[in-house]
C-alpha cells in the first residue's frame, strides 16, 4: 500500500474524492495524512470526520516562506509519504521544498495546461472564448503548473456558462482525473521520461478524457 499525504487549502472534495476511491478499494494506497494551509477549510472537518489525521500550518503565522515550509516539511514526513498531493493547495512552494519531493508531488490544476497557468483559470478562460477547458494533473516542478503532465480532461464551454458554471463541469472532471492519477501512480504505472509522463501498461484507460467520460474503472 503506497502512503498518500494530501495537501489542502479550502473545501476539499478532491481530497474527498481521493477518500471515497481509497475507501472503495480503487487505490491501492491509504491517505495517511491531510495538511491545510488553513486552519478553517471544510477539508480538515471532512477528513477528520473520516479517522484521518490533520493538521493545519497556517501561513500566516510564520515570518516567510522558508520557515512556513520548515514546518509544512515536519508534518508531512511524519508520514514517511510515497505520494503528495496538492488538492487545491493554494501557497506556491519553492525549489528546495519541491526537488525534496521531485517525482512523488503531483498536482491538480483547472485548466488544460499549457493553458491558463495560475489562478482565475475560468474566467480567463471564457474572457478568452474558449470552447475546451478542462483540468490537468501533474507533477509538481519549480516551474509553477509547468511540470510533467499525467493525464487531462476536457470539457466543452456552453454558451451561457459563467465562472461558476464552467468550474462545476470542471471540477466533476477533476475528481474523475485525480482519482485515475493517484490509481495509477499507487500500481507503479507512472514514468517520468524528461518533459513527458508515460502510464505503462497503457489501455482503453489512458484515453484523453472527455466529460461524460469512459469508465476509468
Ligand atoms: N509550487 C510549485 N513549486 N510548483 C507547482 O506546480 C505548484 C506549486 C504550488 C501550488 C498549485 C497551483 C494551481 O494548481 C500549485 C502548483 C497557487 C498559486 C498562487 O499564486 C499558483 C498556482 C497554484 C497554486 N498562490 C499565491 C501565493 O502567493 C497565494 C494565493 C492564495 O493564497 O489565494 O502562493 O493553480
Ligand atoms: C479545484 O478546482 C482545484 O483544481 C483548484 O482549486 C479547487 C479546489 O477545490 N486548485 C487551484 O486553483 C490551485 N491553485 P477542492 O478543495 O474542492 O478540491
């Protein structure tokens, strides 16, 4: 079973997505940790409702970056994690605290990266009359959402979307996204071969998705 420490910053339901496939047995691993950033987000009441363990390093109460992810670095090697991941983890993380966890730090991101690094993904993206968006997951580099891309799903842009609209459709494929991710890097799948990720064993599972999507199953 790999170990999984989850990092967080608000609601939480990709971790809890994450939680429900553990749970039913669709990822051989067990989260052994959930880490906020934010003492208040719905993510920590929700994971710990669930037996497992939180902790919340709040930012703001450290002098700088470097200090702020001593700490991050503590709580989450604790752990002794095979796999980080940032579900909506919203603090940028430096060099030294990536290359300490280089190819075992995945991230999921709501745009169709290249496109639309950073935040506001989704009204960037209407702003721009795009008529794909989507979400990305992958892994986390010093080159802030420029890392190695694992998997992708798109969704189409309606005419009468919003922001909040189009983010909805988006974040349905997230949980669709990060779960097949997190599968396949906990089976041994996922190799980093320079600018690209290949899944071995690749399948009618690796297929670009789109939303309705395939059963990932
Ligand atoms: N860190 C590194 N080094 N590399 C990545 O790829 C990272 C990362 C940290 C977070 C998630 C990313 C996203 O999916 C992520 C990827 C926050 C910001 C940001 O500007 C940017 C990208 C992401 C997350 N954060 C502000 C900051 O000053 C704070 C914003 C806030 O607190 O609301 O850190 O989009
Ligand atoms: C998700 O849409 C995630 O992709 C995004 O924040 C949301 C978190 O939702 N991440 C970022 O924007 C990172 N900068 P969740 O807490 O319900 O998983």
């Amino acid at each position: 079973m790999k170990r999984l420490v989850i990092l967080i910053s608000g609601r939480g339901s990709n971790m809890t997505a994450i939680l429900d496939a553990v749970g039913g047995g669709k990822i051989a691993g067990e989260v052994t940790g959930v880490i906020s950033n934010r003492p208040d987000a719905a993510g920590v009441a929700i994971a710990s409702d669930r037996g497992v363990a939180t902790v919340s390093i709040d930012h703001r109460a450290y002098p700088d970056r470097e200090t702020f992810e001593h700490a991050l670095t503590a709580a989450i090697d604790v752990h002794a994690p095979d796999l980080i991941v940032l579900a909506g983890f919203m603090r940028i993380l430096s060099a030294a605290f990536v290359d300490r966890y280089a190819g075992r730090m995945i991230n999921i991101h709501p745009s169709l990266l290249p496109s639309y690094p950073g935040l506001d993904t989704h009204s960037r993206a209407l702003a721009d009359g795009v008529r794909i968006h989507g979400c990305t997951v992958h892994f986390v580099t010093d080159d802030v959402d420029h890392g190695p891309i694992i998997a992708q799903a798109a969704v189409p842009v309606r005419n009468d979307d919003d922001a909040t609209a189009l983010a909805a459709r988006v974040l349905e494929a997230e949980h669709q996204l990060l779960v097949a991710a997190v599968g396949w890097f906990c089976a041994g799948r996922l190799v980093i071969d320079g600018a690209r990720v290949r899944v071995k064993n690749e399948s009618g599972d690796v297929v670009p998705l789109i939303v309705p999507a395939p059963d990932l199953s």
